[in-house]
C-alpha cells in the first residue's frame, strides 16, 4: 500500500487488488464509461461479480449495449462516509461483451436485480477485468485538528 499525504489534511491511500475485489463482491451500483464515437459516456447499473467478472443488465437498444459490445470500458465503483471523513473508489478496465452461454447467463440472471430503468433489459453483459485498482481518501489526524 502506497500513501500520499495532500495539503488539505487527507491521505491516499492504495487499495490492494484482492481488497479492490473484495469491495466490488459487495455489487450495487456502479458506472460503466464506454466510448460513443469519441465521446466519453458513462451509465450507472445495477451489477453483481460472477466468477472475478463485473455483470449487468441492458436493453438492446440502447447506447451502451452498443458501445459495450466487445469493447474495452471502465467500471467504477464508490462509498463516500462523510461523517467518517472516508471515501473509497475502485475501477475495473477490461473488454466487456454479452454473455450468451445459456448456464452462465442463468447463473448471473440468479446474480442481477432488475435496472432501474423501465426498459426491457434482456441483454446480460460482463466486464472481464484487465487492471484493477482502487484508493481510500481519509482524513489525517492533522486534518482531523484543523476541522475540530
């Protein structure tokens, strides 16, 4: 673990990779940043991990079926706890792409709660991660004296 000291009284702190996947097991609510063109666009799903790989819904017909079809994206997770003066952040970069494998797809459907969006969401996609990283922000106990 690696540590950088900021100005304003935080530290950064490295989050090992097995703790990176540790926090993503929890699944929830997380980003995907896809390309649309040369445009950056980012989704927020509903994801689960299956087997080390980030899994989600999507309609055919949306943009991100679209841009996430075997292509290389970024999935970010977070938890911010202001009263704890905490944050940590993990992102996953790797090739996503449908899952059509009949059983995989039934174990991920057991995985996935529906989206949030009112759209069929028929199309179960995976991330296979390629780099994991993550960092925790905390207050420092100098930090902690200028805010008390």
């Amino acid at each position: 673990m690696t540590r950088q000291e900021t100005s304003d009284g935080h530290a950064v702190d490295s989050i090992e990779q097995s703790a990176c996947l540790a926090l993503l097991g929890e699944g929830g609510i997380g980003r995907v940043a896809v390309s649309i063109g040369a445009v950056p666009a980012v989704f927020p799903v509903n994801y689960a991990m299956l087997d080390g790989h980030v899994v989600f819904r999507t309609a055919g017909a949306t943009s991100l079926h679209a841009a996430a079809s075997n292509a290389v994206v970024a999935f970010e997770v977070d938890d911010l706890d202001p009263l704890g003066h905490e944050a940590w952040s993990v992102l996953v970069v790797g090739t996503a792409d449908e899952i059509t494998d009949d059983a995989r797809r039934a174990r991920a459907d057991e995985l996935l709660v529906r989206p949030h969006s009112p759209t069929s969401a028929e199309h179960v996609m995976e991330i296979c991660p390629e780099l994991v990283s993550g960092r925790r922000v905390v207050l420092t106990p100098e930090g902690l004296e200028r805010t008390g």
